[in-house]
C-alpha cells in the first residue's frame, strides 16, 4: 500500500493540533517534525517538509489577527531583518548536520521544551511596557538574530523563545502572538529556500501538513489567548514526551 494513503490524514490531523499550539504560544513542530521523521524521511527532508506547513500556516494566522485589528507592524519590523539573517545561516547549518546528531539533540530539545511549558516562567516575565531605548533596541536585535539561527535549524519551540523575548518588553500577550505570526512567516520563507535549494523538501506530506496547520491557526486566532488550554497542554506534554524517547531510544 502506498504510505501516503495513511501519511496524509493523519498529519492533516496533526496539524490542525500543531497550528492551534504554534498561534496560541509554540511547540507544534515538537509533534510534527519527529513524526516526520518516523514516517521515514531523512532529518533535513522531514526539517524543510515541516516549513511548508509553518509557512502556510503563519498566513492564515496574519490574516486572522489583522481582521481583528491587531497587526504590530513596527515592533515586528524591529525583529524581522535579524531573523532573516539568523534563519538563513540556521537552515544551511541544518542541511549539514549529521543524521544520528540531529535526532539526538532534537529530542534533548523536545525535553528541554517539556520542561519549559511545565515551569511555565513566562508566567512570572510580564512587566510593564517601557520605551524603547537604544539598548533595548539593540537586544531586541541580537535576541531575534538568535531567534532566527535557533528556528531556521530546527524550528520547534521557536515561539517560545519569542514570546520570552517580548514579554519582557513590557508587550501583552496578544500583541506578542501577532508579532510572533509575523515573524516567523518571515524567517520561514527563507529557511524553506534553502530546503528547497538542496532538494529537502517532500511536497504531498508537506502541503497535507500544512492544510492542517492552517486550520488549526484560523481556529487558534479566533480563541482567548492562554485561556481554557490545559488539556491541550496536557496532551502536547504527554506525546511529545513519547516522541522525545523513541528519539532517544532507536
């Protein structure tokens, strides 16, 4: 039997849960890019695969925050050249990697971002929004040229990061995710480049990834952000916790 007749419903299925958790705070690749993986692809293929569904994804989500009015559009253009750079030597360190290298430290990533969404710290970085000074402006800058390193190599948990990175700007919750859409559509275009480039692209898992992605970010956008999510949360904990050990273990 042809894979792709069981492959495909099921990332569809998938991604709607990834699209939802990439809008709403970060962590859907944690759950698409190892199934991938398992579903037999090379490490950089199943990598550049997962970018058609970000990228798709991040339209719908830009569309569904501008309709209701918030598009931060100066902020995000603060952050967004740096990304590009950082994305672009990222992704070509990405293509390079070894095989059993890229497994492993993915899954130490997946566990390290486990542990992150149980301490939950963002809940404790919220502050009051101050003026942008010369050197905030410049560790705005060099954050976000790591933010854009970090998710053109691997992606998953990127929104984390950025949401960390703005919370402590003094921004709020729902500005934070609409930069975050907007930023990594940026970054992401050009990762998905040099995939592309290098031929580590698989187009029909990659757009059936993407279809659910895109549902899933429509959803999240018209939801309260952070509110009524446990069970997701739960859920996301528990399979990628699995994921993360069959890495480990094979």
């Amino acid at each position: 039997m042809d894979p792709y007749l069981w492959q495909v419903p099921v990332l569809v299925l998938v991604g709607v849960v990834a699209g939802f958790l990439n809008v709403l705070a970060g962590g859907g690749s944690l759950m698409t890019l190892p199934l991938l993986i398992f579903f037999g692809l090379p490490v950089a293929t199943a990598n550049g695969t997962n970018r058609i569904a970000i990228f798709c994804q991040n339209i719908f989500a830009i569309t569904g925050f501008k309709r209701q009015g918030i598009f931060p559009i100066r902020i995000a253009l603060i952050c967004i050249p740096p990304a590009l750079v950082g994305s672009y030597i990222g992704a070509n360190m990405a293509i390079t990697v070894d095989e059993e290298v890229f497994r492993r430290l993915l899954a130490v990533i997946m566990i390290g971002v486990l542990i992150f969404m149980v301490i939950d710290p963002l809940k404790r970085l919220q502050v009051s929004e101050m003026p942008m000074t010369p050197i905030r402006l410049a560790v705005l800058i060099i954050s976000f040229f790591g933010v854009g390193i970090y998710g053109g190599f691997v992606q998953a948990g990127v929104g984390f990061i950025i949401i960390a990175g703005l919370l402590v700007h003094g921004l709020d919750l729902v500005r934070i995710n609409a930069i975050k859409v907007l930023v990594i559509f940026a970054f992401t275009f050009v990762a998905l480049g040099v995939f592309i480039v290098h031929g580590q692209v698989d187009y029909v898992l990659g757009f059936a990834l993407a279809a659910g992605n895109s549902l899933g970010g429509w959803f999240a956008t018209h939801m309260a952000v952070k509110k009524g999510h446990e069970w997701i949360k739960r859920f996301v904990i528990v399979t990628v916790l699995i994921l993360a050990l069959r890495l480990l273990l094979t």
